[in-house]
C-alpha cells in the first residue's frame, strides 16, 4: 500500500466541530428517520456530514447501492465525486471510479453514484438503499414528486421491508417546495421527516458571518445564513427608502458609468459615478447614479447620439460602458454588435470606451442579491444612491419594480423594470455577491468564505 496516497486520503477524514444538532442528524437515518431535512446555515457542515456519512455507510454495508444528488450534473460532480472519491479510499478500489457515470465501486460490493437532477428520470430504476440530494430547493417540485420520491418509494422484492432513505438538504428558498416538506415534517404530517436546523454562526467564526454580512442584504443574509424561508414579497428592492436618495449631480472630472438593457422599448440605460465615502468611521465605495437616457423604440445607434450630445462638454472623456450579454449578439461572426456600434460612435466623438460585460447572463437572483446589498446591507449601510430629479425612471423602478405572482425572482414587466436590469448588470459585474451551490466540506476548519 503506498503510504503517501493512504495519507492524503486519511486527511480527507480531519476533525469536525462538534454541534448537537449535527450529531442527532448523523444518528437520524439509524434511529428511523427515512427522510433527514436540513435547512441549515450556508457553509455550515451540512453537505459535509452527509458525504461522511454515506461513505461510512458504503464502506460497512455490502452489496449496497448510494447516491448523492444535486440539481445538475455538473453541481452534483463539483459538490460531491471528489470528496466521496477521497473519503472512500477510491485509489485503493480493485475497480477504478467511473469518471464517465460518475461512480464508484467499493471492494465489498456497494456502489456510490453522483447524480444530475437535471434529468430526473437518472434517480429512477435503481433499488436504491438511500442516499442525499444538496439544494433541494433549486431542484423542481415536479422532478420531487414524479420522479425522485417514486423512485425512493419503489420497494425491492429481495427485502419488501425495508425503505430507502435519503437526506434532503439545502438553503431555503422562498416558499416554495422545500418549505413544505419542512412545514409539514414539523407539524407532524410526514412522519417519515425531521427536521434538522442550525445557523452558520454555530459553526463559522464571528469574523467570517461579520464579512457575510457586510456583504448581503438582510434578507440575504438571513435566508443563506440562518436558513430562514424568506418570501419573495411584492417589491424586490424593499430596502430602497430615504436612505438611498442624493440630489448630488455629475462632475464634469468623473468618469461616467454606462448601463444599458438592450431592449427594444424602451431601449434603457443609466449613468452613475464612483466616489468614496464614510460608513461606520471606514472609506468605502458608494455608487452614485446621476442620470438615465430611455429612448422609445430606438436603437444603440441612437442611444449613442443621444450620450455624445449630452455629454458634449464633459471633461473626463473615458466611459466604461456595462450591460446585457446579449447586446454582444453577432460579434463571433463579424457581425456589428450593440456594444460595437456604441463604441464606434463614442471613439468618433473623442470617447474611449472601456467595456465591462460578462461572456454569458448569470442568474436574476444573483443579481437582484448584488442590487439588494449594495442598497442596504444586514448592518443597514447603504453603497447606492439615486438622483431622483435626474434618474427619475431608475428611483421609480427601485420603488416599484415587483416579482412575478408565484416566483421568487422572475420580475414584472414594467416601463421601469429594463433600467433596473441594466442597474444590475452593473452591479453585479463589479460587486457581484455569489455564494452557494459548492457544498461545505471547504469551510469546517478554516472558517473561510
């Protein structure tokens, strides 16, 4: 056996910080309980504690057979197949993991497979002996219902007593389906469930949930952190208030931030500025928006004409323009996109443009939670402001813009909502808040985000 391999694998297997709550959840599955729920505080130990516990299992029962899920393939393999490798000793297997299924086989005959939600029929046709599935509540209700829990409820002829089991575990998010497993787990309605909570702080150490803190929303932070189900409400931006109003204008030494969403009507953009400011006796940087151009039914060229002219007489001739991936449509086959049009025109009229623009969309929610923080933190500190006189469109989406009946991200098509959009794209490129989706192990010891 070579030492150094064995080695590495044995301190895979470090020391975990002890939390009763985590100790009745390892003991769940073997005092009855089929169906473990852990909405538990992100990077606080709950992905971690079930890789160890069913590799413990698959390593001391023969002739088993495990999964471990997420919401898609590529998450589950990031999530879990490296850790399961290192935690069941996989180069020390007579058969060699299958990269392609993603599957491990242990000497004494049982089998670990990590599995993609994302086609949820992967999770059916296997007499199963349990297993888990992390961020439950970004897998679909439909995929839970028609494919996941039949599939845990098939019973195996070979031994018609026994029940399969499987940990869910995740973030809340929102009201949704994950929410009702744990209602109904905690009113007594599912006597198959438990559930088990506990908050980041139990684990991570005050430093680290300050920084996260600083960092999010509150309510944010509440739902990622304390593993609180917090309900999308009408307003997305509930925390916009007084608070986020200047009445300060564009120095002509500034140098100018252009967001676009590159819709047809109206075709919306918004100008802002970078400062520094005071919060809490520290400098910071606040973000100051100073203006908005909305053209009806118009198109970049003319959105172009209408920032050269305006801005004809400022001083600071640079502009680092934000906005819509999609505005790049075209450019990989020579095509002129929005962005080149816009940056053709400004270098024609003494411009230089910087472009700040992602290679592909991320997520709405993503965004909205950068929006969300910069407006008011957990501590209630404030890094974005609005000239209500000169941004009038952008202060109003701010008050207004709300989520679609039923979705906890999806917003209301409004005359304001495509400016608020372009506010995110900016926002989220240079103070994107992005957690989650990664499992835990990373953190017992260190405590790092």
């Amino acid at each position: 056996m070579n030492k150094l391999i064995f080695d590495r694998h044995a301190a895979r297997w470090y020391p975990l910080k002890e939390h009763p709550v985590q100790i009745e959840l390892v003991n769940a599955v073997p005092n009855g309980v089929r169906f473990p729920l852990v909405p538990a505080g992100r990077r606080s130990g709950k992905t971690e504690r079930f890789k160890r516990f069913v590799s413990r299992e698959a390593m001391s029962k023969p002739n088993e057979q495990y999964f471990a899920g997420a919401p898609t393939r590529g998450q589950a393999k990031r999530i879990f197949w490296n850790d399961l490798k290192l935690l069941t000793f996989s180069d020390f297997h007579p058969k060699k993991p299958s990269e392609t299924e993603l599957k491990l086989f242990l000497p004494n005959g049982t089998t670990i497979e990590v599995l993609g939600l994302d086609e949820a029929k992967r999770i059916e046709g296997v007499n199963w002996t349990g297993g888990g599935i992390d961020e439950i509540a970004d897998v679909s209700e439909d995929a839970l219902n028609l494919n996941i829990l039949p599939a845990l409820n098939t019973v195996d002829p070979r031994r018609p007593e026994y029940r399969p089991w499987c940990w869910f575990l995740g973030v809340p998010d929102g009201l949704n389906h994950y929410y009702k497993m744990v209602k109904n787990a905690e009113s007594g309605a599912d006597p198959d469930s438990k559930v088990f909570h506990w908050k980041s702080a139990d684990i991570l150490p005050p430093d680290v949930i300050a920084a996260a803190k600083k960092r999010m929303s509150k309510k944010q932070f509440a739902q990622e952190f304390e593993a609180s189900f917090e309900t999308a409400t009408g307003r997305i931006y509930e925390d916009y208030n007084s608070g986020n109003i200047t009445h300060s204008t564009l120095q002509e030494h500034e140098q100018i931030c252009w967001f676009h969403d590159f819709n047809y009507s109206p075709l919306s953009s918004g100008i802002a500025v970078k400062r520094k400011i005071e919060v809490d006796g520290l400098t910071a940087e606040g973000v100051f928006i100073v203006g908005e151009i909305i053209l009806t039914s118009a198109i970049a060229q003319q959105a172009a004409m209408e920032f050269v002219e305006r801005f004809k007489d400022h001083r600071n001739r640079t502009v680092v323009i934000y906005g819509d991936p999609s505005g790049r449509a075209g450019e990989k086959h020579g095509h002129l996109s929005d962005y080149l049009t816009i940056e053709s025109h400004l270098k024609q009229n003494g411009w230089n443009p910087e472009r700040r623009v992602k290679n592909s969309t991320r997520s709405i929610r993503d965004g909205q939670n950068a929006v969300r923080a910069r407006i008011a933190n957990s501590y209630n500190e404030r890094f974005l402001f609005v000239n209500p006189d000169t941004a009038p469109t952008i202060h109003d989406g701010f008050l207004t813009c709300e989520f679609k009946k039923g979705s906890t991200f999806m917003e209301e098509e409004s005359y304001s909502q495509h400016v608020i959009s372009a506010v995110r794209y900016f926002i989220d490129y240079d103070y994107p808040v992005t957690i989650g989706g990664m499992g835990d192990s990373s953190v017992e010891i260190s405590g790092g985000l």
